[in-house]
C-alpha cells in the first residue's frame, strides 16, 4: 500500500496534467477566436464588395431602362 506521501503526491501529478490541458485548451480556444474574427473581417469586406457590386448593377439597369424608354418614346 503506498504511503499518504506517494498519494498526495500522485494527486499533485494529475493536477498538474489537468492544469495543463486546460492551458491547452484556452490556448486553442484563442486561436479559434481569432481565426474567428479574420473570417468576420472578410465575410464584411466582401459585403461591402458585393454592396458595391449590387449599386453597379442598378445603376446600369436603370440607364439601360431610361434608354430604352427614350428609344420607344422618340419612335413614337
């Protein structure tokens, strides 16, 4: 039977492997969180593009509308 010395001892041990792991585990769960907010960082920017994109898009549209408009109007 081991003494209360070795028992105290192994307990000491594990708590240091436990210490460990949840070093280990905060230090991943940082990484995430920055991982995390590079992606929110490009999922914004290419919002904006797309916005951007979208403004373009109507623009020419409605240009394209106004043309069409004057071409029957002047035909008519």
């Amino acid at each position: 039977m081991r003494t209360l010395q070795e028992r105290v001892a192994h307990i000491e041990g594990q708590m240091v492997e436990q210490s460990q792991a949840f070093a280990d585990i905060r230090g991943g769960l940082r990484r995430l969180e920055q991982r995390m907010d590079r992606f929110d960082q490009r999922m914004d920017s290419l919002h904006d593009k797309m916005s951007r994109q979208f403004v373009w898009i109507v623009g020419i549209q409605f240009t394209t509308l106004v043309a069409m408009i004057g071409a029957v109007l002047a035909r008519g």
